[in-house]
C-alpha cells in the first residue's frame, strides 16, 4: 500500500514536472520567435524613422 502511493506520488510529480517543462520550452520558444520577427521586421521601420 506504501508502496503504490509512493509510486503515485513519483507520477504525479514526474508529469507535473513534464508539463511545466513543456511549458517553459514553449514560453522560451514563445519568445524568442517575438523577439527574432520584433527584430526583424521593427529594423526597417526604425532606419526609415530615423532618416
């Protein structure tokens, strides 16, 4: 019986962990797609305000 509920626990603990994983790559990937086309597509315009 301890022994089911630890193995429950390491579960539930080891997809928390997966999801929060995933989470973080997506928001890391999230981001550095804003920031790569905010970068990109903003150096035209900031050139053509500043002439």
């Amino acid at each position: 019986m301890v022994w089911d509920s630890a193995m429950y626990g390491v579960a539930i603990v080891s997809s928390i962990k997966q999801k929060y994983l995933l989470q973080f790559m997506y928001t890391c990937s999230l981001f550095w797609k804003i920031s790569y086309v905010g970068r990109h597509s903003v150096h035209p315009y900031t050139v053509y305000g500043s002439k």
